[in-house]
C-alpha cells in the first residue's frame, strides 16, 4: 500500500493524463460528449476532452481524458 501524507495531493503523481471510461445512457453521442465532459467539470479536471466515442443505441461507450500536466509544467513528481 502507498503511504503518503494527508497533504498530499495524489494527483501529482500522475505523469501526464488520467483516462476515465465508461458507459453513459443517452439519447446520441452529442448527449454523450456533453455529458461526458460534464462529468469531468463536476470531478474538479479543468483541462479535458474525449478520446473516444461510440454510440450504441441506448448509450456510449466513452474515454475521457483529463490533462493533468502538459510539457513545461511544475512537475511535482519530480521531486519525490
């Protein structure tokens, strides 16, 4: 099991980008997409877009991806 402090934020462990994917019941991919970034906006992830979609009749598969850093960034893992 990983130990880190309470005041860590896990978050700066990850390298480049978070990938969420899953199932969505919608109407058409558009509801999808627009649902599929909504739930990126409400879990916090500010620099978004969707990888992947496939509407399959009564939902979408889909793959979210949450840029968390970019090249340039401050990196916290680096100094671990």
């Amino acid at each position: 099991m990983l130990y880190m402090k309470e005041d860590n934020n896990i978050l700066t462990r990850i390298v480049d980008s978070l990938d969420i994917e899953t199932f969505i019941a919608c109407k058409n991919e558009e509801e999808g997409r627009m649902m599929g970034l909504a739930i990126m906006n409400k879990l916090g992830f500010r620099d978004t877009d969707i990888v992947f979609i496939e509407f399959l009749g009564c939902g979408a598969r889909i793959r979210m991806r949450a840029n968390i850093h970019k090249p340039g960034d401050s990196y916290g893992w680096l100094y671990l």
